[in-house]
C-alpha cells in the first residue's frame, strides 16, 4: 500500500477516525495494532509469518533480560534476542548474495524449506529487526528499563506495546528508526485535541511535494541510469543524471520521512528526524550527521562504539569506520555493489580526518564554505553508481563511461527538466540557509504553490525507493 496512493488515503482516514474515537489507551493500541497488521499484510500475508516471530522473540527476550536474576543470565537472553534478529536479517535478504534472484521464481514450493528459499524479501525487514535489537540492547544495557508488574505491565502488555513498537505502520516500511527508549515512553492515550494540525499539514505538504512532485518527476529522467540505456548517453548527460539521482533520493527519502513523521504526529507520536540538509554538508562526517540520520545514530550506538569508536588508536578508529560503513551498506540490500558504496563513504571519512583541523575545513568564510560542499556533493553524487546499479560491471562502466564517452548530447529536455526538478532541492536547501530573512506570508505561500503543484504537477507513479530495503 504505497503512502501516495488514495487507497493508502482512505485507509489511514479510517484508521484516524477510528483511532480518535476510542476512549482508553489499550483501545487506541489495539486499533494501531490492528491497522497496522493490515497494512503489512496488504502486499503479501504469508510474510506476516516472519514479523510475528521476530516479535515474539524480541517481546519474550526483552522482558526476559528485565526479570534476569543475574548479569549472565540476561546477557545469555540478551544474545539471543540480537543473534536471532540478525539471523533472521540475514536469511531473508542475504540468501540472494549466494543462491542468485530466486524471489521471482514460478516453482510453487511444496514444503517450509521451499518456500523460505523462494520467499523473497519481507517487506521492512531491515527495519523491523533494527527495532527489535534496539529493544533488547536498551533493555540489557539499562538505557531503558521495562516496568515491573506492579505498575501494571506485566507480560501480556509488554507484549502488546512491543507489537506496537515493531509494526507501528507510519515508519514500519523505511523509518525513521527510532529507538526504542524513545518510543516506550510515548505509549498511551492521545487525544485529538493535543493534535497540531497545522504543523502536520505542512509537514505533509512539504512530504508529498518532494516524492510526488520532485522525486517522480525526476525518476523519469534518472531512469536512463539503468543498463544498457546510460551507455547511450554522453558524458555530460552521465553526471547530470548523477546529480539529478542525488537530487531524486533526496527528495524520495526525506519526502517519506517527513509523511511518516507527519502520520505519526497526527496519531500522537513523535518520531525523529531523519534529513537535516545533507547537500549543505561540508566534511563526509557532516553528511553522515545529515543523511538518513536514524541509520546513522543506529550504526553508531549499536556498532560504532561497541567497536570502540575512536579510544583506541588512529589505526583502530579507521579500521572502525570502515567496518561500520561496509556493514551500513551491504545493509541498504544484498548486491555487492553496496559494499562498494558503503566503502567508498567508509573511506571518505578516513581519508579527510587528518584535514578536519586544517585551516580550509575549520574557515567560516563563505569562499571556503561553498568549495567544501561542493567537495563533498560531488564525492557523494559520484558514489550514487554502485547504489543505483547494483551490479559492480554495470556501476564501473558507468563510471568510465562519464570519463570517456564518445556518444553527443541528445537533446536539451531531459537536461533540462533534471535542472528544473533539481534547482527545487537547492532553493530547499538556500531556503534555509536564509530562512531568517523569509517572512510567514512568504512561507504560507510557498506552501500554497505546493499544495497546487501536487495537484497539478505529479510525476508518474515510482515506488519509495527505500521500500525495496
């Protein structure tokens, strides 16, 4: 059920109107509960199956580690809960590194073993399993403490609140990630009139203008990135469409972040940020502090710093940085060409480490400034390659293509329309950068414009990008 479909409209009016009209908190959770079963059942029941059991195993992990008698014990639960949760993360969307495509085979398996071998991806897997491991490191790490029995939550409610957490519909599919310290304690009766509607219609006004109006107008011109159409193109079409693909993503990716976030608020809950104007970055870290930032903040808490961060040496920091960015890429999907990626940002960062203290990257001059962003959008659309091809032959012929292509121009409206789309995600960005000096009259108006361009204005259909992750 896509989030820009008018059956997804119609479905979350109902939700809404059902949600607002029960009267008691375990009411308003079952009617999410449900919901949100529903939705993910939408697409393919039969994989509703491997959500239950990560739940079930989180759930009865989780609590276990918060009645633990003994520091060994919990960590045992403890284990078990994040091996389980990766096992699971890693069956379903690594099993196509080693047995090839078999999600669109027409064999019709005839036992459980068949049908997890051609099962293909559950649907917001890679989230969903992030969730779960973040519940019981908290739990474990005492970051976040369940409550005991005599205040009422016992192993049923637990249980019920865990289903929430997991399959809350307005970020079940891609995010934002959120952790689950930060998700607990919102848990309980909202009330309509706590909703500040106004705030959320901007918000997904905001959304949809950036998925519907720039990201799939965009789509149609980036397509031509796919094998064998890019080699058709010339060198100055080739970068265009790289610069044009980091605009799209952008716009695709933040334009869903912000729509979750929007549902969540006008169902009571807040959940975090997860763009902050990545292409004003001026160091790799920074884009990493601006870029999909639950991931990061995730990676970094859970992986990073039980790694050790950066106490333990030059050498062991880099090496650090390294292993988390290749594991956050092979995360994005089983393709080798996402190790790739996640290399090329790993080695990004080790590499302008020693230059963070340098006069260039500390100057607050505006010269010194722009060539830093410049820098890093350039080194951030030229990995765009290995993410959007997926296959490392295709992205390196790409890339050499965009270095020598003997192939003309082929014409001024596809150029054209990526600098149209495009400029949007930079007048967002140079928005607020100034955005002191813009006035509400001017900001109510902006708002109307794209109101009126999503009416008028969609591109055609494309799927959330990171729906496929």
């Amino acid at each position: 059920m896509n989030y820009s479909s008018l059956t997804f409209v119609a479905f979350f009016c109902l939700v809404f109107g059902g949600y607002h009209c029960v009267r008691t908190a375990g009411q308003q959770i079952a009617v999410l509960v449900l919901a949100s079963l529903a939705f993910y059942a939408w697409e393919s029941a039969p994989l509703l199956g491997v959500f239950l059991c990560a739940w079930l195993v989180t759930s009865l992990t989780s609590y276990a580690v918060s009645r633990s008698s003994s520091h060994a014990q919990a960590k045992c639960y403890a284990t078990l809960g994040v091996v389980v949760n990766l096992c699971l993360l890693g069956f379903f969307k690594y099993k196509f590194l080693w047995l090839g495509d078999v999600a669109g085979s027409t064999q019709i398996p005839a036992t459980l073993g068949e049908w997890l071998v051609l099962a293909p991806l559950p649907i917001g897997i890679s989230f969903y399993t992030f969730h779960g491991i973040s519940l019981v490191v908290d739990v474990y790490s005492k970051n976040y403490v369940l409550p005991q029995q005599g205040e009422g939550i016992g192993m049923g409610e637990h249980l019920r609140r865990t289903l929430l957490y997991l399959v809350f519909f307005p970020q079940l599919i891609a995010g934002p990630i959120i952790k689950a310290r930060d998700f607990f304690p919102q848990v309980g009766l909202k009330r309509l009139s706590d909703v500040d509607f106004v705030a959320c219609f901007r918000i997904l006004v905001l959304g949809y203008f950036l998925k519907t109006v720039v990201a799939d107008n965009l789509a149609e011109q980036t397509a031509w990135m796919a094998y064998p159409y890019f080699e058709r193109k010339s060198s100055l079409e080739l970068v265009l469409m790289l610069y044009g693909y980091s605009a799209q993503i952008f716009a695709d990716f933040a334009g869903y972040s912000l729509i979750a976030i929007g549902l969540a608020k006008l169902l009571g809950y807040r959940l975090p940020d997860n763009f902050n104007f990545p292409f004003l970055a001026v160091s790799v870290a920074d884009f990493w502090q601006r870029w999909h930032i639950s991931l990061s903040s995730w990676l970094r808490e859970y992986l990073y710093i039980p790694l050790g961060g950066n106490r333990k040496g030059w050498w062991r920091t880099n090496l650090n940085l390294i292993i988390v960015m290749l594991l956050g890429g092979l995360w994005h999907g089983a393709a080798w060409s996402f190790a790739i990626w996640g290399l090329w940002h790993g080695l990004g960062l080790v590499l302008e480490r020693p230059w963070l203290e340098s006069g260039l990257m500390r100057s607050e001059r505006p010269a010194a400034k722009l060539l830093r962003i410049f820098i890093v959008f350039n080194f951030v659309s030229f990995g765009w390659p290995f993410f959007r091809l997926q296959e490392i032959d295709q992205a390196s012929r790409y890339v050499q293509l965009i270095l020598h292509s003997d192939v003309k121009s082929g014409g001024l409206t596809p150029i054209s329309l990526i600098l149209v789309y495009g400029s949007v995600v930079a007048l967002y960005h140079l928005a607020h950068v100034y955005r002191e000096r813009v006035s509400a009259t001017m900001r109510d108006w902006a708002y109307g414009v794209m109101l009126f361009l999503i009416a008028t204005n969609q591109g055609p259909f494309s799927p959330f990008i990171y729906f496929q992750f």
